[in-house]
C-alpha cells in the first residue's frame, strides 16, 4: 500500500453518508412545548406591551377619581351652602310669621298706632329680604293640592267656588325656593260633598 493510497482511505469521502449523521437526522430536534407557548402569548395580549403604558393607565384611571372627588367635592359644598341658607331663610320665615300673627291681633283702634306701624314695615322688610334670596310665598287657596308644596291638615266638603281636590283654606303660609318647597303650606283640602244618607 502506497502513502497516497494510505491517505485516502483515511480521509472520508465527503460524498459519502455517515452512519452517525444519520442517528442524529432521525431523532426529533428539541421544540419548546407549544401549549405553555400559546398560553403565554394569551397572558401576555392582556397585560400592557410595555411599562410605560401601563403606567399611562394607571395615571389616567388617578386623573379619573380625582376629576370625580373635585365635582362630588363642589356638589357637597354647594348643598352644604344650600342647607345653612335655608335655615336661616326658615327663620325669617318664622319671625314673618309672628309679626303678621301681631298684626292679625291687633285691635282695629290700634291701627294708626305708631308701634303698629312700626310691626307692619319689619314685616314688609322681612318680606322683602325673602324676596332679594328667591322666597316666594306658596299659592294656595283654589290652587289645586299639590303634595310637593301642601301639607293637608284636614279634609271638608267643597265650599262654593271651590273645586274638589283644590285648597279650601290655609292653615299656614307655605313659601317656595326656586322650584323646591322651602317650607309647605298648611292647608285644608275641599272633597266632594257626601251624600246624606
């Protein structure tokens, strides 16, 4: 054997097959799991791609409450105010109230009085203070009944020129507010007459 016939049959023949090639050809190379792989992506597709964004979220969700505390904050302040008006609104009422009772009362030989005088303009200043904040005096007498702006005291037949289910008499001044009852007027409500049996 000659030292050229000696390298060749040491060198393989690269247009031959390897039995070794072969092994490694026939055997499934290694693959991730597909399932594990699919439920990471369905995970993924819900949560925001990158951290910026989901800090975007989180600060526009912030920006979203706090918009809604400010108007439940201005709401709240608003009515608060609301209420510390009416009350003291109530009380003007209730001072109103006692200077025309006074005046009701009054003997007839009191009239030119100068005390009398004096209660009828605080209860014309009264009146018009109420008026300056939006006080109105409720209607009543033949208006019809309204439970939003009438309280029933008592209910009696309908006297002549009144209808039934209209106001037959008020008890007490009722006054309004805008398009709410500040305070409700008493009021006697007219029914049909019954029939005498």
């Amino acid at each position: 054997m000659t030292m050229s016939e000696d390298l060749h049959t040491d060198t393989p023949d690269p247009t031959a097959s390897d039995p070794a090639d072969e092994t490694l050809a026939a055997e499934p190379a290694a693959s991730p799991d597909v399932e594990t792989f699919a439920a990471g992506s369905a995970a993924a597709d819900t949560l925001p791609s990158t951290p910026s964004e989901d800090w975007r979220e989180r600060w526009l969700r912030a920006e979203a409450d706090l918009q809604n505390f400010r108007r439940r904050a201005v709401r709240d302040r608003d009515e608060a105010v609301r209420h510390a008006e009416d009350r003291l609104l109530l009380e003007v009422v209730s001072v109103l109230d006692d200077l025309e009772r006074a005046l009701a009362a009054q003997p007839a030989e009191a009239a030119e009085a100068g005390w009398t005088q004096g209660i009828v303009l605080t209860a014309q200043r009264a009146r018009e203070v109420l008026a300056r904040a939006g006080v109105e005096p409720i209607a009543a007498v033949g208006a019809p009944f309204d439970p939003a702006v009438h309280e029933a005291m008592l209910e009696v037949d309908a006297p002549e020129g009144i209808a039934p289910g209209a106001v037959a008499q008020e008890v007490q001044r009722g006054y309004r507010r805008g398009d709410r009852a500040l305070r409700a007027a008493r009021v006697v409500v007219a029914r049909a007459p019954q029939d005498a049996e």
